[in-house]
C-alpha cells in the first residue's frame, strides 16, 4: 500500500535531532527508517530537481508496524501532520466515526452550505471539527473536503463557489482572502504506478495572503505572508512571504509592502446574506 502524505523536503537532515529526542542512537534510528522506506511505511520521492520529498503512509498503520523503533518514528512523523490520517477501515467505531462525518460533510456541501446565514454554516463545520476564528467565514456554495482539518484563523474569508480539500490538512491564517472560484486540491494519485495510489500533502496559507479568482492551489503548497497568487494561476510550492506570483510555473510578479495592517472583513455587515 503505497497511500502517502507530505512530511517535508528536510526529514533525513533531521534524523539526528529526532534520535536525540527518542531516546535512540543516530544508528539505530537510520536503520529504522531505512526499514520503514522498505516496507512502504516512509517514501522517498524526487521532486524533479536535486531536492527530495519525503513522505509517510497516509493511511494509519501505526497497529501494523512490526519493527519498534520504525513504529515509534512513524508516531512521531505523524504528529507532524495538521490532518488526521486515514483509518484502518472495518468493522469497528473509527471506521463508524469516519463514515459519519462523511456524511455530515456531504450535508454540509449538498445542503447547509447555500444557506444564507454565516452563523449556520459555521456552526455546522465547527460542529464537524472544523476551526474557525474570530470573524472568518466561508461563503455560500463553497465545498468543503475533510472537514476536521480545516484551520482558519481570525477575519479570513473564503468567497463563493471554491473547492476546498483540506483532507491532509489545511491550515489559513489570519487576514487571508481567498477569493471566488478558487481551487484548494490536497492531493492527486500517483501517476507511475498502475495501482492510482493516493498522493497528498498539507497546504499552508499565511497571514495575509490573497489568493485572486481561478487560481488553483496545489498539494504541498505554502503560500507566504502578505503572498499574492493572482488569478488563473497554479501553485504547487511555497511562495516566498510578499511576493506577488503569476503565470506559468507562478514567476514572480513583483512584491507587496511589508507593514500590511488591513482587516479582510468578510463576516461585515455588508456580507450578511453572502
């Protein structure tokens, strides 16, 4: 089983301060994860250049890890994830808890999202495990994917008819708009193997990042502070904070001021009924 999520691009340079932390030798611990990349339980991946990506099995196999210092590894490298794993699914109440938030969340996107009133539609996504600060909202006939790894911080606003696919975790800060028609896509499968493996990864978008109309962000992605993706445009990397990206491949465009103060606003009077 070949289902992975995005650690980081810098997991072997850590190797030494994770060994410090558990307790082990750096030996001890590179044998571990030397047998975890064997048997599919971490991956190791280029990303097309000199830089690797590494990777950890996106379903929790945690209860199926024979070797115990690999099984303690792969705890840990979990914790560093801002979603919850997949389940190991069966007869059993992870697999029941999973099935109905799935439906919850397929109410919400069928149903409760076309519905006027930010305070509805916040409640029924908190009450799915989604956070929401002060002041945020996402508006009407916007989806919403894995509800329960949804962050968002205070006064952001995600504006109509987007996709969001937080399934391995999304995390928005404060002042952060996100305009309409935007795609937020977690994942894609891998395309070298016949199997259709899921391959996802986190997506961060800092404070103050605006996000224009069509664009579409990537799994992977870190948008940086005060960042501007313009319309029409892909990301499938980290955008340095300020700068201002557009195009093919998102070449630079130019960078914004550094003491942004402004509030977004999107739960005002004047968005009552978005």
């Amino acid at each position: 089983m070949r289902h992975r999520v995005l650690h980081s691009t810098d997991l072997q340079t850590r190797l030494p301060s994770l060994a410090a932390e558990l307790g082990v030798s750096l030996e001890e611990l590179q044998e571990a994860y030397a047998w975890g990349i064997a048997n599919e339980v971490l991956f190791e991946e280029s990303d097309g250049g000199e830089q690797k990506r590494y990777s950890i099995s996106s379903v929790d196999i945690e209860v199926r890890i024979q070797h115990p210092l690999a099984k303690r590894l792969y705890h840990r490298l979990k914790q560093d994830i801002p979603s919850k794993l997949l389940p190991l699914y069966g007869k059993n109440w992870i697999t029941l808890k999973d099935r109905w938030l799935r439906a919850w969340e397929q109410v919400y996107n069928i149903l409760i999202n076309k519905i006027p009133s930010h305070h509805i539609r916040l409640a029924w996504l908190r009450l799915g495990g989604a956070k929401i600060g002060k002041g945020s909202s996402i508006w009407r006939n916007t989806e919403v994917l894995g509800v329960e790894n949804l962050v968002m911080g205070n006064d952001s606003v995600i504006a109509w008819h987007c996709q969001v696919d937080a399934r391995a975790g999304l995390v928005i800060g404060d002042h952060v708009a996100i305009a309409s028609y935007v795609l937020i896509i977690a994942g894609t499968h891998d395309l070298t193997a016949p199997e259709f493996w899921s391959v996802s990864g986190p997506i961060y978008i800092d404070d103050y990042a605006w996000i224009a109309s069509r664009a579409l962000i990537g799994h992977g992605s870190h948008i940086g502070r005060g960042a501007v993706v313009t319309a029409n445009t892909i990301v499938a990397k980290s955008i340095a904070p300020y700068k201002i990206v557009g195009g093919s491949g998102a070449k630079p465009m130019g960078e914004r001021p550094h003491n942004l103060n402004y509030k977004v606003g999107g739960m005002g009077l004047f968005t009552l009924l978005h």
